[in-house]
C-alpha cells in the first residue's frame, strides 16, 4: 500500500504504539515500512486477504485523521502572511 513518506513517522508513533494497535486488531498482520533513509511510500503489509484489508483500512484512516489534524490544530497557530495559505485542508467526512 501506499502512504507519503512525509507522514510514515506519524504513524509509527511513539514506541510504534499505533502500528502495534493496528496489528493486535486485524489478526497479526506484518506492518513493515521502508527505511528512514528511503523515499518510498510503499507500506508492506502481509497476512490473511481480510485481515490485510482491514489494517490498510485503519491505516488509510490514521493518515487521513492525522492530515485533519494538521489543518484544524497546527495551520491556523501558523502565521499565514495576509490569511492566505498554500496547502487546501480536505474536507472532513461526517
């Protein structure tokens, strides 16, 4: 599965604790990420089809909330010069 890069160390999280959540819920399945040093936005994620599918699920779910947080929390304590801004937060689902 693909994720950017940019955002692999905020979801290994502290201690990988999120990662260790995401594997206990979908059955054991290997998350492994590239190395620090790559560019590569491939996740590797091995197991059962189902058990898979439901960790790239979470996965895809834990970017995208992180991404909302960023816009909601971090850019408006930003300054922004003339209230404008470069990056277009997505919309949050209901």
């Amino acid at each position: 599965m693909d994720i950017p890069h940019a955002m692999h160390a905020s979801l290994q999280s502290a201690k990988g604790a999120l990662i260790r959540a995401v594997r206990d819920e979908c059955g054991g399945v290997l998350i492994r990420f590239p190395s620090a040093t790559s560019n590569s936005d491939k996740i590797l994620l091995k197991g059962p089809a189902e058990d898979v599918e439901l960790a790239k699920r979470l996965l895809l779910d834990l970017a995208n909330d992180t991404v909302i947080a960023v816009c909601f929390i971090l850019l408006p304590l930003a300054a922004v010069p003339f209230g404008s801004s470069t990056f277009t937060c997505p919309e949050r689902e209901p």
